[in-house]
C-alpha cells in the first residue's frame, strides 16, 4: 500500500459503509493496516467478503442497504458487539442516482438518490450516535461531493442529496459536540472508482481507462487512498478539535471547474438512473 503506518486509530472499531468498493475499500485497507478493526457494510456481498478475506481477523462484513433502517441499526449493533464498541462511523456509500435535465428526472430515481445518500447518511449517524453518546466518546464521518457545495457539478438529486450531508454533518456536530462526539465531512473530488468510471465511461470496470482519462490533462488523478489519508486524519486524535467542518479533498479540481455538461443539463438523454452499474 505504500503508507506509513502511523498507529494513529490503533485498536479503534470502525464501520466503512460502501466498503466494498473504490473510496471505501481504501479507507477499510487502511484503517486496518494502521491497527483498527473494520466492520465492512454494503450491498454487493462478494466484493465485501473478498476484501474481509484479504484483511483477516481485524475486518468483518456485512450485507446492508443502508436505506434501510433495520439493517443499519442491526449493523451498528453487529460492530458493537463484535468488536466491543464503535468508535468511527464512515457514512460512505453512495450512488450517482438519478441523471438528466431537471425537466425529464423520474422522482422514482430521485427518491432512491435521495434515500441512499441523505437517509443512508441519516441513519448511520443516528444509529452511531446510539452507542457513542453514552459512551461519551465518537467519530461520524460523512463522503459529501463538491457537487453539495456548487452548482453544475454533479446531477441534481446527487447534489441537492450531498448538500443534505453537509447540512446534516453541521447539524448534528451542534447538538454532538455536547457529548465528545466529533462529526465532519469529507468532500473528495474526481476520484478513480467504480462509480467514477461508471459515470465517464459507462463501465464501471474499467479503473484503468478511467485513471487515463482523470490523467489527460496532465493532472494527477484522485485515488481512494488520497481521501482514506483524510479519513483516518479525521477520525484520529490529532483532530480532536476539528468538528462540524467538511474537507475539500481534490486536488483542486473544484475550483478549477469550468461550464460541465451537468450545468447544461445534457449530460444524460434521456433522464435515467446510474445506480451501482445499472443504468436505466
Ligand atoms: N469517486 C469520486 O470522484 C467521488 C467524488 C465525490 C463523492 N464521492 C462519493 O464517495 C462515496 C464512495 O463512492 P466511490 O467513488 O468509492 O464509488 P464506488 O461505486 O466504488 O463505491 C460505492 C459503494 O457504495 C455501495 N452502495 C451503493 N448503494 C448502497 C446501499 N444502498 N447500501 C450499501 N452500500 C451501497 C456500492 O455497492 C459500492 O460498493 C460515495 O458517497 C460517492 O458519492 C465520490
């Protein structure tokens, strides 16, 4: 993997939903190479256990939509248990979700980038907070998007839903403060994954191509690790002032953004869904 290991969240329990794939296997890698045990959650259950597989006695998996609220808290629960306590929630899973001009969206999509992104994020740092209030003591982390912070940056419902966590984070970091809870944001920009070659290419396979084509002009691309380095930051003592914040995470490329197909609403004809390789 390459990173120092820093021991910084030794011995911490944490949860990475959206685990299986892209930012959140790298953050669930590293999270266990610097000594924390890791509870994997997410919908694709083959991914999810290759990657316990690799990462032995410190990594659980669990299946879970966390749309769902059951499953959610079972899979809090299940950490809880397992490993003692929670530590860190990483409300990491998410979906493109609804694509096309704001004139054409089937609310059908909408709705379900709605409930992955703001009820999954919702619910994680509900049932998170369950058990660390009275303990006193917790990390909640939440992957937002550039597009939650500026227009024309990514599909609406995914923006509008994004610029809910960031709400959210803001919200409840004010009331969790109260209980040494920290709760913050992250905010990566263009990075290598599933769902980015899914969107570029209309393959979510292909990881190579798309690294070639975050590289063609010349930049470097966003990969997993940059923004697991942020996470494990966030989730680490060293941030034990920061709280309530989100963390731009993109080398730049949110400010450097001109007009994008998304601002023009042609991005996708007709209007569909992109949901986890699907596109209908
Ligand atoms: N890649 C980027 O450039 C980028 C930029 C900004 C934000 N993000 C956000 O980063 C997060 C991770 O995305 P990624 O780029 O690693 O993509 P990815 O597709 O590789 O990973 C997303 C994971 O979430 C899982 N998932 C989807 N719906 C789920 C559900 N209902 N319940 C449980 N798991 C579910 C998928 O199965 C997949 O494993 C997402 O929230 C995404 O919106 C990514």
């Amino acid at each position: 993997m390459g990173e120092a290991v820093t021991g910084r969240i030794e011995g911490k329990v944490a949860i990475v939903t959206g685990g299986a794939s892209g930012i959140g296997a790298g953050t669930a890698r590293r999270f266990v190479a610097e000594g924390a045990r890791v509870v994997v959650a997410d919908l694709q259950e083959d991914a999810g256990k290759a990657l316990v597989d690799e990462l032995g006695e410190a990594a659980r998996f669990v299946r879970t939509d966390v749309a769902d609220e059951d499953d959610v808290a079972a899979l809090v629960d299940y950490a809880a248990e397992e490993f003692g306590r929670l530590d860190v929630m990483f409300n990491n899973a998410g979906i493109i979700g609804a694509i096309g001009s704001i004139a054409k969206c089937r609310m059908s999509d909408v709705d379900r980038t709605f409930s992955v992104i703001l009820r999954g994020t919702f619910l994680g740092t509900k049932h998170a907070a369950r058990v660390m209030i009275p303990r006193r003591s917790g990390v909640i982390l939440s992957t937002a998007s550039p597009g939650g912070m500026h227009g024309g940056l990514g599909p609406h419902a995914y923006s509008a839903a994004k610029a809910g966590v960031i709400g959210l984070t803001r919200s409840v970091a004010a009331e969790l403060r109260h209980h040494g809870i920290r709760v913050n944001a992250i905010a990566p920009g263009a990075v290598v994954s599933a769902m980015t070659a899914d969107l570029v290419l209309n393959d979510p396979t292909d990881l190579a191509r798309v690294t070639e084509a975050l590289s063609a002009g010349g930049e470097r691309p966003g990969m997993p690790e940059d923004i697991a380095a942020a996470a494990l930051y966030l989730a680490s003592d060293e941030a034990a002032f920061v709280t309530g914040s989100v963390h731009l995470i993109d080398g730049g490329i949110t400010y450097a953004s001109g007009p994008s197909a998304f601002a023009r609403g042609d991005h996708e004809e007709p209007a569909g869904i992109l949901e986890a390789g699907r596109r209908s």
